[in-house]
C-alpha cells in the first residue's frame, strides 16, 4: 500500500531543521574559525574593499585576549548543549591560543596578543598597536602586544571558567588549571599590578576589589588546593568594598565597556560562591544590574539569567534582541542615527533599536545610546556577540532547545493521539509530556535521531498548555512549551508540498490503484491523475491530528467535494486519513490546491495535478 511507504518517508527520513537561530550561530563560528584566529586568538579582518572577501590586514589586535575569552565561553555553552565535536574543537583551540599568549611573554604575563614572525599582516599590526609596546619572542617566533589591560585579564579569565565549568574533559580541565595558575601567580607576585619587560608600570587592579577577588574565584575553582585558602583571606578583607568601584561606574554611560567587564566579572563572583555567602556579590551586582537593565542588553541578560533564574518579560526580550542582532550588518559600515531617532544632549534619548546601532567587536560593550560610528565597511565583525548569550540562552532554557510540531506539517499545535516531531540537537535517554492538569505522560518514541525525534503523542494528555522535556544522558534537560488542541489537522506532504496520498479508480465495481506520486530518484514528483465520467477517483489524503474533529471540509481549486471519511487510519497509531471524490468536473486543471478544514481549523494545503 502507497500509505505505508508515505508513514515510511516520515518515519525514516530525518530533517535538517535546527531549532531556534542554531544555523545561524553554527555559521558564525565556522566563519571565525577561517577568517577571525590568524594566529591563534580573535582579530578581525581588513577587507580590500565593502564588497570583497580578500583579506589584506587584520586589527583590533589589542583587544584579542577578552574576545578570545568570550569566545571560548560561546563555544563551551554550544558543546554543552549540543554536544557536537566541533564546538569541543574549536573551544581547544580557543584555550590554545590563550595558552600561547601566556607562554609568548616569558613571564606568565598575559599578552593582548601575538603576530607570527614573518607575517605579510605583523608590519599594519605593529603600527596599529605601537602605542601598547611592540615585543618579541625570538625564540618562540612571535611578537606580541603589551600594556595588557584589566579587560583582557577579565575576558580570559571568565572564558576559562566557563570553559572548567561546562565541559567535563579531564584534559582540557588540566591544561585551563595550569594557564589560571600561571597567570594567578604572576599577578600575586607583582601585587596585582602588570609590569611590562622594559619597566612599563601597565595596569593594576589594586582599586579593583571586585576583579581581584573574580580572578581568585576562577583560581580557586579551577585549582582550589592551591587557590582556595588565598580566596577565602582576600574575601575577608575585600568583599565589602566590591560596592564601591560599581558604584563609581554606574553613575554614566560613558566607557561603556566598564559595564560589559561588571558582568563577567560579577557572574564568576556569584556563580561559584556558596549560595550562602555570596549576598555581598549579589548586592554589588544590583547595583550596575538596576542602571543597565533597561538597556536592551541580551548578553546581560543572559548573566541576569544565569545568576538568578527565569525572567518572563526579561528573557522575551532577550529572545527578541537576539532576531534584531541577526539583522545587523556583519561589517563596520558608518551609522549615523542624528535626525532618525529622538536625541537628548549629544545621545539618544533611550536606547536604540539592536539592528540600526554602531557597528562594533562586541555589540554589548557599546554604548546602546550612541548615535554615530564605524567606518567604510571594510572589517569584519566576528559575530561573538551573538554566538555568545545564544548559546546561554539556549543552555538556560531561555531559547528552547528543540521545536515540538505535528509529524506531517509546522503546526502552533498538536493535538492527543496524533504524530508529533521534536527539531533539535538531541541526545536523549527519555522525553516526557507535562500536561496542563499536572499529567506527566511518556509517549511512544516511533524514530529518534540527533536532530529529529517522532512520537505518538498519548490520547489521555489534557487540552492546554503542555511542556515537552528532554533528559540528556549528562543529566541536563531540555523542554519546550507546545499548545495542545483537540484537533490540529496536518497533511503529510512530499517536498512541502505534494501530497502523500493515495487514489483509487472504481471501474465496474472494482477498484484500481490510481497513481498519484513516484519517486525516480532522492526526490518525489506527482504523477497527473487522470479523471472521467464513468470511472470516479477517489482521494486518501494521509495527515495527522483530525481524528476528534465533529466536522471536515475539503475543496480542490476551491471547489468543495465530498467526503467520504474523517478519521483514524486503521493500520498506525496517531495517523488520520480523509477520503474525498475528486468530481470530473476538475478535468484538465493540473496543478490543484486541496484545502482541508477540521472544525473550522484549516491543514496546511497539499497539491495533486489532475489532467
């Protein structure tokens, strides 16, 4: 029978789909892995022009080790949710090149960042960062950049925790413990200061109680033998000062970035102490929390969420962002906002819509009220900023991790005793079905794979809200809400739109298989049915979520037809079939329309071509 082979096509083939902006992210990273990490760490490229890939410089040199940090956060988060070897790749990479600013110092110093000897792009990095202090590593074959800055040390320190954190690999664990030690004691060595090699004083965190005490926590989780007693004294004496450098940043917008490097560093603070003990962090936090919450920041939010929960106005929001950053021009391209958006003083009056704001390295250290900027669109941007609270909100369940739909089209529904399909990344060991009434159901799993997973939804789950969820072999779990209806009518189709049906022709009484579809190759194509006076055709559309439905309707080129039969096929749990007669009068259309209504629901449409 045709039906087995179209219940066949949806049960065996699986889908390409990814849930949410998956793709999206995917491809980012892909991109920074061939064009952002010339030399082991982030920088972005000089383009020959707006329009051309030929990449004839690199920049933003100064600024690799915070991104490079950043992005080996993205990366962990992905690992840990999709668990694809990819993202475990490209996070060793990341650690590498960390590793390798460590190491090119000599010192245990941590460089902003380091140029291969002989590189055709070493001269225009040079120039650009002279200002910081040009050394080399002769022996190593590198050069490096100086005047390492609390940024970098913030930005590295918060990718190796996130990193020691999120993925269980006993070796990378080792090699992130000794790059933290290493840098630790240096720092403790030189009192919190970063002297360079020719006498340069460079930074110091001595007024820095907060990052102080960050750089500590990362040190005491990722080494807490080692670490873990120098925590706990400078906690002692610094904890109740941490107030007071985010106060003094709180007070204005400007030198935005000071408020991207208050989350991170606020978010390895809180995230690793005792619950019971970190109410002095949290307070401290609130502080800069309650002065950029308004400010239309998804990677805040995501820290937001991170710390402290699910947030239903606040996690819309970031979900929302998140569509708008996908809009952005992925080049630095000059904006200028003055006359397009209300302006108060020399900024805009309240933060300015994601897609229209200055191009960037990170859209979340920028100033969201800043009306000018960027240049003639010749840099790329490396996209962190979006892979980065993506992959978060994924992991916190902001962004739902799978897709849950009716088996045969995209549904807002699905319906009890229907077939349903999961998209996503899985690596399931048990999905379960919450129902609105406080039911929990394990439905039949009909096909499983890493991103599909196909189901019989149970005939006893309540009308409402339901939630699916997924527990992973690692112990996580994933969900996703989904409505459920008593009916959600949903035709199965070849390609999206052929449908996968059946006919037959009554000829003296008998009947004869009439073929509707034929698959010469990968894909299926329709075959014309032809019709006559003398010889009725009639229809099997094969679809799912009809069967409680009190009434139908059906039309063909928005002509209505009979129906003969509405309901459960008799041979396979959860699929429907509704029977029609395809009139003569259709003769010669070809290409048709069919229509289905279930209760005043309309299916998705399918198409037959009748000649």
């Amino acid at each position: 029978m045709y039906f087995r082979r179209v219940l066949m096509l949806w049960l065996f083939v699986g889908s390409s789909i990814l849930p949410g902006s998956d793709a999206a992210a995917v491809d980012i990273s892909l991109n920074i892995q061939t064009r952002h990490l010339p030399f082991g760490t982030i920088l972005d490229p000089f383009y020959a022009s707006s329009s051309s890939n030929v990449i004839t410089g690199y920049t933003r040199c100064g600024d690799s080790a915070i991104w490079t940090g950043h992005y080996l956060a993205a990366e962990a988060y992905r690992y840990r949710v999709t668990g694809d070897a990819a993202a475990l790749e490209y996070a060793r990479k990341a650690v590498s090149g960390i590793r390798g600013l460590v190491d090119v110092t000599g010192t245990n110093l941590l460089a902003r960042c380091r140029i291969a000897i002989g590189s055709p792009f070493a001269a225009g990095i040079h120039g650009e960062e002279a200002a910081n202090g040009v050394y080399t590593n002769t022996p190593l074959g590198w050069t490096w950049i100086g005047n390492t800055s609390r940024d970098q040390y913030c930005g590295v320190y918060y990718g190796l925790g996130t990193a020691y954190s999120l993925i269980p690999d006993s070796s990378l664990r080792a090699e992130i413990a000794d790059i933290v030690a290493r840098m630790t004691d240096f720092l403790l060595n030189n009192n919190w200061s970063v002297p360079m090699p020719d006498g340069r004083p460079g930074t110091t965190f001595a007024l820095r109680p907060d990052v102080q005490l960050a750089l500590l926590q990362v040190a005491r989780l990722t080494n807490p033998v080692r670490f873990g007693a120098v925590y706990e004294t400078q906690r002692s004496r610094l904890a109740s000062s941490v107030s007071l450098p985010v106060a003094f940043d709180s007070l204005g917008t400007s030198s935005y970035f000071k408020f991207n490097l208050i989350y991170i560093t606020f978010f390895s603070l809180i995230r690793i102490e005792d619950p019971a003990s970190r109410g002095v962090y949290e307070r401290a936090y609130a502080i800069a929390r309650n002065y950029t919450a308004n400010h239309k920041n998804a990677f805040f939010n995501m820290i937001d969420a991170a710390l402290f929960g699910p947030d239903i106005r606040r996690d819309a929001e970031t979900r929302e962002l998140l569509a708008l950053w996908l809009k952005r021009p992925r080049r630095d391209f000059y904006v200028d906002l003055a006359g397009k958006v209300p302006v108060c003083g020399d900024q805009a009056c309240q933060p300015i819509p994601v897609d229209l704001r200055t191009p960037t390295d990170f859209l979340w250290q920028r100033n969201p009220f800043q009306l000018t900027g960027g240049g003639a669109g010749t840099i790329g941007n490396a996209g962190i900023d979006y892979i980065l609270p993506y992959w978060m909100a994924r992991y916190y369940g902001v962004i739902p991790g799978f897709a849950v739909q009716s088996s045969a089209a995209p549904t807002p529904a699905i319906a009890p005793d229907s077939l349903a399909s999961l998209y996503g990344t899985f690596a399931a060991s048990r999905v379960r079905i919450l129902d609105s009434v406080g039911g929990a159901f394990d439905p039949t799993i009909l096909y499983s794979s890493t991103s599909q997973i196909n189901l019989h939804v149970p005939a006893a789950v309540a009308i409402g809200e339901a939630v699916v969820e997924i527990d992973n072999p690692d112990g996580s779990r994933q969900s996703a809400s989904v409505v459920i209806r008593s009916v959600a009518p949903a035709l199965f189709t070849l390609n999206g739109s052929w449908a996968a049906a059946t006919a037959v022709r009554v000829v003296n009484g008998r009947q004869a298989e009439v073929p509707v579809f034929h698959c010469p190759g990968a894909e299926c194509v329709p075959t014309p049915i032809g019709l006559s006076e003398n010889a009725p055709v009639y229809l099997t559309l094969y679809g799912t979520g009809i069967r409680y439905g009190s009434s139908a309707l059906a039309t063909v080129k928005g002509v209505s037809v009979p129906i003969l039969y509405s309901g459960p096929q008799p041979s396979f749990p959860g699929l429907d079939q509704v029977n029609i007669e395809l009139p003569a009068t259709l003769r010669g259309s070809g290409e048709v329309d069919i229509s289905l209504f279930v209760d005043d629901q309309p299916a998705n449409l399918a198409k037959v071509v009748i000649q």
